[in-house]
C-alpha cells in the first residue's frame, strides 16, 4: 500500500464485472491507473464483510463493522493474494462461470472502466469540500496480513464472534509511533526489544520495564524498616495495570508475544515482534483449550470451539454451545436441596450455589436451654446464656456460653508447675499454686543474661546488667550502661546520601547511611507536573499521567502520555461538524468535524430586509472575510510596508427596489416611491387638528401625529396651546398656575413655602396648597421641627421642651443635675438644678476640712520655703563662679571648713509624708462618698 487515502464509492469490480461499492483515491488529480492499482488490492473480497477492519475506515476511527466471513486461504509468501510475482502485476483472475454469449474480456474491461471513471467524477463533485482533507499516517497493516493472522480462527467456526479488540490491536502495533512505553513516554518501533505484560497487554521497552523493577526494589528497600529484607523476595508491579510479579519473572529475554521464540526477527509480511507460528497459549477462562490465531499482541479472542453441555441445573437436554458461551440457563426452576435439608430451591436456573433457604422454623440453640424462631438457613445459634453445669471436679461450673458437647475438665485440675517452671505440685482444683522460692533464672529479652529475682508471677522485666558498649559509628566511643539499651554517641555523620546532594546528620552513623527522605519536586518534561519520588540521582521519571486529545467536537478522543499532546497529531474525526453558524442561518452546510476556521456560507440570504417585508435573494453575506491595507502612518522604515488586515464582516443586504404607495404624515395626499427609499414625508400643509384646549387648532406643518384618538383630534405632538390659564388663584396664593391653556379646574399649588421653625434652629418647607388651606392650629404645628429646644435657661441649661412656641420654662423648673460642694472643695454632692442654691447652703466644711486646710496650708509653705532656699544657694553659687572668673586664675585652692547643716524632719521625710497625706485624704473621700450616697 502506498499510503494514498481512500474513500468508499460505488464501482464495477474488474474481476468479476459486478456492481459493488469499493474505495476511491480521494484527491482531484486522480488517475484510472491509481485507481485500478486500489481496486485490484481488494479484489479478492466478495462483499464489504470480507474486507478487513483497517480499510473500512480512515484515520484514528477505522474499525470492524458488520458479520465476518471467512477469508480465503491463500498459499506462498504473498500478502494473502496468491504469489509475490502476481500480486504485483496486476489483478488476480478468479474462476468465474462465462456464457457462451458473453462478451470479450476486451469490451468488459472498457465497459466496467468506463462505469467506474463516471462514478469516481460524480463522487468528487458531491464531496468537493473535503477533497482536500489528505492524511498522512503510516501505511496500515496489509490485508494478506491480517487475513493470515486470523485464517484458522475464522474458518474454524462459522458464527459471528467479537474479534474486532484483536485486529485493532493488531493494527496498532504494526504502526510505528502509534505505540509509547509508558516508562520512557517514547514510541516503540517495530524492530525494538519490547516486553509485553499478561494482564493489560500493554507493550514497553525491555530495558526500560528492567530499570522499572530495579528502581521498584529500591524503593521498597528504602521506605521498609526490615534490615534483612532481601531483593529476591521482594514483588514488582506492571507500570500499567498493576499486575504483581516475581523478580524471577523480570523479563532479560525479548520472546515474540507467545513466548516460544526469542530474539524474533523483523518479517514485513508478519505482524511486527512476532514469530508468525500459532499463538497456543490458554484460553481465559480456562476452558482447556489454546488460542489459534498466529501469534499476536493484546489478549487472545474468545475460545471458537463448540462443545455440548447442559445448563445450571442440568434438566434440560445439552445443547452445542460455543465454549467461551458454555454457560447457560434454561430458565426453569432450579429445584435442588437447599442447604436446611427441607425445602428445595424455587430460583430460576442459575450458576453457583443456590441462595440461602428463605423459610423460617423454630429452632433451639446449641445448649438447648431457649428457642427461637429463625431462617431455616440458619440452624445452628448460641443464646446469652452461660452454660453453668458442674464440672467432673465438682467445685467449678462450665463457664462458657452456650455450648454444644460435654464441658470438658476442671482447666486447674491435675499436676501444675510454679511460675518459673522449676517445681511441680498436684494439688485439689480449690487450692492456689505458691512460688518455689528459688531463683527464676528465666533469659532476659537481651538475650545474655537470666533473671535474678526469686520465683515470682508476671514478666521479668527489662535487664540490669551493667556492660561497656561501643558506639555503632566510626568514632568507636565506648561508655558503661544498661544491657537493654543501646549506646549512641552524638556526633553527627557528614557523608553524602545517594541522592549526592544532602549530608546525612545521623546522630551515630554506622556508615549504612539511609536513603535521603526530601522529595525531589522537579518539574517533569511535560511541564505541568513535578517529581514525587524521593530525591535521587540522575533524571526524573516521565510523567505518568495521561491526557485525552479531542477532536473540535469532542466526540472523538485518544489518550495519549501527559506532555505529547503538544507534539501529537489530534484524532481524526468521520462526525458532522457542529460549530454553529457564523451567519444568520440555523445550520451550515453539512461537512465533517474539523479544527479551524468554518468554509464561507454559499447559502441564499432569506434574511428580512430592513424597513419593508421583502426578503433578501443574494448569496449569504453575514459573515464575510475581506482583507484590507493597514494605512496607519509609520514611525520609520523599520516598520516595514503597510499590512494586510483579514477582517469578518457583516455586509448589509442591497437595498430593495419595490415600488411603494405610501401617505403622507397627516393623510392629506398618496405618493409612491421605490421600497429601499420609501420614508414618510410631509406634503406642506398645515396640521389642522383641534388642539387639547379645544379652542385653537395645531398650525404646524404636516407631521406624523401620535397619540390621536379621532382623525379630527391633534395628537400628543401637535402644536400646544402657548397661552397660559387665566382662571383665578386660591386666597392667600401668591403663585402663578403652571398649566397652560386648559379647560378643566387648576391642579394643586405645589410651590414649596420657606420658613424658620419655632426654635429658629432649622428651615421647613410646605407645600402651597396644604399652608393655605390649614387652620391656624395646624400651620403651628407645621412650623415644629420636632427637635430640642436650642434656647439657655437662666441657670444655663437648655431648655428641656421640644421646639415650641413661646417662652421656655422657668430656671425654678430645670431637672438637670448639678455638683454641690463646700468651700474648701473636698464635699460634693449631686442635686437638681432646681434645689442647687438651697443644697449649697446647707452643705458647710466640717472639722476634717479645716484639718485639711491647715494640712494643705503648712505643706505649701514648706515648699515654699525650700524652693527660696534652693533659688538661695543657686544664686549663691552663680555669684561665686562670677566672681572666680573676675579675679582670674587661682594659684592654689585653699581649704575651707565644710559645716553640715542637719536638715529638718519634715524636709528629709516629705516624700513619705505627702504619700501618707494623700492616700488618707483619698481614704476619706471614699467613706464620705459610701455614707451619703449609699
């Protein structure tokens, strides 16, 4: 096969001159020639059932469709037609029954030519959207190969088996780069080693499935905490499917798919990796026989051989059956015992064990004390009951629950030992066994040592023993401690781990370092994901996530490695394209799913004109490409030329050229004019319409008039009467009507009146019409604001009304309170306003005040006088630095007598004694505070 796409057609086959429908070149160059080379490679098949799944299709969506029939067997090392020499020439003749009176081979071969080039035009003429959509994938698996492949599966039973899973993958191997190992994320050809696993069937590199399982081994050794755990015993998994192995199974040979010929050779006329021999591996499930197709990749078909067996409950008579379809029920009823013993199985006929019996009886338990009733499937209970019969000792009762059977011996009857083991006693059942008194001697967990104690019950304990250990590092530090620990020195080990990036620090290293326990978290080739192994040499594993490609419709996917959807090509899709349309039309002509820009609509417009109910006759002109030059001025020559701008617009529909009659805007007169221009218009006239007021009449030029109920009547947008109304306002408004000409009575005044509140604090404003017709009561309480009065008392409070007319309330009357206290300050009391004079009065200073004062007195004038004092000696001393400084520079300063001045009592204490002043002041204050208030 050349590669060339093919597209299904209707044709006279050259061999046997029939009408059938076969595969045409799909481009507009084709020739006769190319197209007898394609047909006479499918000549062989009678019907479209006979050909194979890959030419049934195209792209990534080819498959098998329809009954199979059996392919016929072919002999030589051809491609399943005939020799090598004569599949090459030309079309292979094929036995046919000829009349007598039949033509020449000469005038059928122009006629069927003929008949066939007239069929491939029309078939282009009908498809000419997609002609042009080529594909270029790699030559699929030949026919001959596939043929042979399936040839003793096929003729070996008659009926119609599901075989397609087999040639799909089939055909998948053959392509090279349709295949990736998963571990490596690359293709696989079709002359590399691979390894294929049992369970999923999925096809990797055979070095790379080896560095998967030494890489598993080292996980695993790394994350258990079992020293000794050996390689050897330690399973692998399949990347995949996760299927368990040996490590005696890790594949070092490349075998063909069945496994019975190692280091296959490539053939181009066998599917690639196999040995071309019959596959002969079991069938699953395991029905005794072996698989007969050659062999092959994925997993085998179901089993073709015919055997006779019965159904599930094996009334009905055996029956010839499929061996993979060997179950199979008669849809009777079962009738086997059920497990009770009683009652039969009432099911349809069914495999396996019948279900438990659903029947109920009353059943006892297993000591026969109670009975209940249960499911009959169900005999066998134990009650809550303790079984409580004596024992053959005769002191103890059977302790256990319900039970079936004798109770068993007294469990502290005959010869019992002590708790180290040393001594024997046969004591009565009633009597305890004592220690020995002899040492245990028991081993100790360390495993050197025995236990020194006496004979004693429980565990012995840890050991005691004091021994020199030395440390496990390469320091060989040794200290004296317990056997039952361990001796670790401190000293941290600096050795790189194997990741060769991170120091181990490992307090008392034995110099097995461990593996490094970070996360690696570099970012994998895909670029989306990072690596979650532990931190390691070398690179990273690919990505083993997995991505589906869609088509543009996304009814169509293949999954392809995360970080390939970037490089690989996305599925080719057969369905109708759904992208709605760019123009008004609710569909688009029909053509197949793609990726892109949609083809131009070539559909009539149909769409209303604007203005008129005509409808467009043009081609469809919505969304149309025009391409126009970027004139925008340039910055400077290195901006190159102007560019050629690709833009989707919507072009209006041509105008419409019916002619139209058509009145004027007041009905006076009828013109005609062409439907694309066609307007109202005004003929000059006046109006002449009643106006509102019923007095005038509108004398506006012709005009569309709205809102008219009678043809006499103006409209909402004829002249209005400009005179105003002239009936007369309301007593005590001042306010012009704002109407104009009308002849019904004036609306309501709704003038605002601007006026101060009561309290003179905020602007109210009312409305006209309800001032003036308000009594006087009413216009006072419109002119209340509602808010405290702002005006002072003479007391000076507020006034305690809000806003009112008139004078405030008097200060006798103010409820605000007020502080009270005495002369001296230190009383205070709280009183109404009112009564503060009176209070006032009464409140006099007491002694404690006068003591008070005279305290306050004596300790300002202490102050006073050390303040002089202070100023006293600063002056003093500024007097006698002046005077240094006058008399310049001394010689030698002579000593003068010091006289200490002993300072007074009150002036060495004071601190203490204001301290002690004001917390006894503020003592007083607060039983004060608790005695006339409380």
């Amino acid at each position: 096969m050349d590669g060339t796409p093919l597209k299904e057609i209707p044709a006279t086959c050259f061999i046997c001159l029939e009408n059938k429908r076969f595969y045409s070149i799909k481009g507009k160059n084709a020739t006769e020639d190319a197209i007898i080379q394609k047909l006479s490679s499918i000549s062989e098949y009678k019907s479209m059932s006979d050909v194979p799944a890959y030419l049934k299709g195209r792209g990534r969506g080819r498959g098998l469709t329809g009954p199979k029939q059996p392919a016929p067997h072919h002999n030589g090392p051809g491609r399943g037609m005939g020799t090598g020499k004569q599949t090459n020439k030309g079309p292979v003749t094929m036995e046919r029954s000829v009349p007598t009176a039949a033509p020449s081979a000469e005038e059928r071969f122009q006629s069927a030519s003929e008949q066939n080039q007239e069929s491939i035009k029309r078939h282009l003429g009908e498809n000419s959207a997609a002609v042009d959509d080529l594909s270029d994938e790699e030559d699929d698996l030949d026919a001959g190969v596939l043929q042979k492949v399936f040839q003793t599966y096929t003729v070996s039973e008659g009926d119609d088996l599901n075989i397609g899973a087999a040639q799909d993958n089939l055909l998948h191997s053959f392509r090279s780069g349709t295949s990736a190992c998963l571990v490596c994320i690359d293709a696989i050809k079709k002359t590399d080693p691979i390894w294929s696993c049992e369970g999923c069937c999925a096809i990797f590199h055979i070095q790379c499935i080896q560095k998967w399982v030494k890489d598993g081994v080292y996980h695993q050794i790394y994350k258990s905490e079992d020293d000794n755990l050996r390689p050897e015993s330690i399973p692998w998994h399949c990347p995949k499917c996760r299927l368990e192995y040996d490590q005696r199974r890790c594949p070092t040979r490349y075998l063909c798919y069945c496994g019975k010929v190692e280091e296959p050779q490539f053939d181009p006329w066998l599917v690639p990796h196999s040995c071309g021999a019959t596959c002969g591996r079991p069938l699953k499930p395991d029905c005794g026989h072996t698989c007969l197709l050659l062999c092959h990749p994925g997993a085998c078909p179901p089993c073709p051989k015919t055997v006779r067996v019965g159904c599930h409950c094996g009334k009905a008579a055996p029956q010839v059956r499929r061996c993979s379809a060997r179950p199979w029920s008669c849809t009777g009823v079962c009738g086997r015992r059920l497990t009770c013993g009683q009652h039969t199985c009432q099911q349809t006929c069914h495999s396996g064990e019948c279900s438990p019996c659903p029947m109920t009886s009353s059943q006892r338990c297993q000591c026969g004390k109670s009975s209940s009733v249960r499911p009959c499937a169900s005999p066998d209970w134990q009650c809550d009951q303790v079984c409580g019969k004596r024992l053959s000792c005769g002191n103890h009762v059977c302790e256990s629950v319900c039970h079936r059977g004798p109770c068993g011996d007294c469990p502290r009857g005959g010869v019992r030992k002590c708790p180290c083991g040393k001594t024997e006693y046969d004591k009565p059942c009633t009597e305890d066994i004592p220690t020995c008194g002899d040492t245990c001697g028991k081993l100790l967990a360390c495993g050197i040592h025995s236990c020194v104690q006496r004979c004693h019950y429980g565990s012995c304990g840890s050991c005691l023993q004091m021994c020199v250990k030395r440390c496990r590092c390469s320091q060989g530090k040794e200290r004296e401690v317990t056997c039952s620990k361990d001796f670790l020195c401190e000293t941290k080990c600096t050795k790189m781990r194997d990741c060769a990036k991170h120091q181990c620090k490992r307090k008392c290293c034995d110099g097995n370092c461990p593996p490094c326990e970070q996360m690696c978290n570099k970012p994998l080739t895909c670029k989306y994901h990072k690596c979650s192994s532990r931190c390691h040499r070398g690179r990273c594993y690919p990505c083993m996530e997995t991505v589906d490609m869609f088509c543009s419709c996304k009814a169509t996917k293949i999954t392809v490695p995360c970080g390939r959807e970037k490089v690989t090509k996305p599925p080719r899709c057969n369905h109708p394209c759904k992208n709605p349309p760019d123009c008004h039309h609710p569909e688009r002509i029909k053509h197949r799913c793609h990726f892109g820009e949609c083809p131009t609509c070539r559909q009539v417009c149909h769409k209303q004109l604007p203005n008129c109910s005509h409808v467009c006759p043009a081609s469809c002109h919505t969304a149309v490409k025009v391409k126009y030059k970027d004139n925008k001025k340039r910055a400077g020559p290195w901006e190159g030329g102007p560019r050629i701008i690709e833009q989707v617009v919507d072009r209006p529909c041509p105008p419409c050229m019916v002619p139209i009659a058509i009145q004027c805007y007041g009905m006076h007169e009828t013109g005609s004019f062409a439907c694309s221009v066609v307007k109202p218009y005004s003929c000059g006239r006046q109006c002449g319409r009643n106006l509102i007021c019923g007095n005038h009449t509108c004398s506006r030029m012709c005009h569309v008039v709205e809102g008219s109920q009678e043809p006499v009547m103006a409209g909402t947008n004829c002249q209005k009467c400009e005179l105003g109304c002239q009936f007369e306002r309301p007593e005590g408004c001042t306010h012009p009507c704002q109407k104009p000409c009308h002849q019904d009575a004036c609306p309501p005044c709704t003038q605002m009146f601007r006026m101060r509140c009561h309290c003179q604090a905020s602007i109210r404003h009312v409305e006209c019409y309800k001032w003036v017709a308000s009594s006087d009561s009413k216009k006072e309480e419109m002119k209340t604001c509602g808010g405290p009065c702002p005006k002072v008392l003479s007391c000076g409070h507020q006034c305690s009304l809000l806003c009112h007319p008139g004078a405030c309330s008097r200060a006798d009357q103010c409820e605000r309170k007020v502080t009270v206290k005495c002369k001296c300050k230190r009383q205070k009391r709280d009183v109404k306003c009112r009564d503060s004079n009176k209070e006032k009065a009464q409140l006099q200073c007491d002694d404690k005040c006068k003591q008070e004062i005279q305290r306050k007195k004596q300790i300002e004038d202490e102050a006073a006088k050390q303040q002089a004092a202070e100023e006293e000696k600063k002056r003093q001393a500024e007097l006698e630095e002046y005077e240094r400084k006058m008399k310049g520079r001394r010689r030698k300063q002579r000593k003068h007598a010091e006289v200490e001045v002993e300072e007074r009592f009150l002036t060495r204490n004071r601190t203490a004694i204001l301290t002690i002043s004001a917390s006894v002041l503020c003592l007083a204050v607060f039983v004060y505070y608790i005695m006339t208030v409380v």
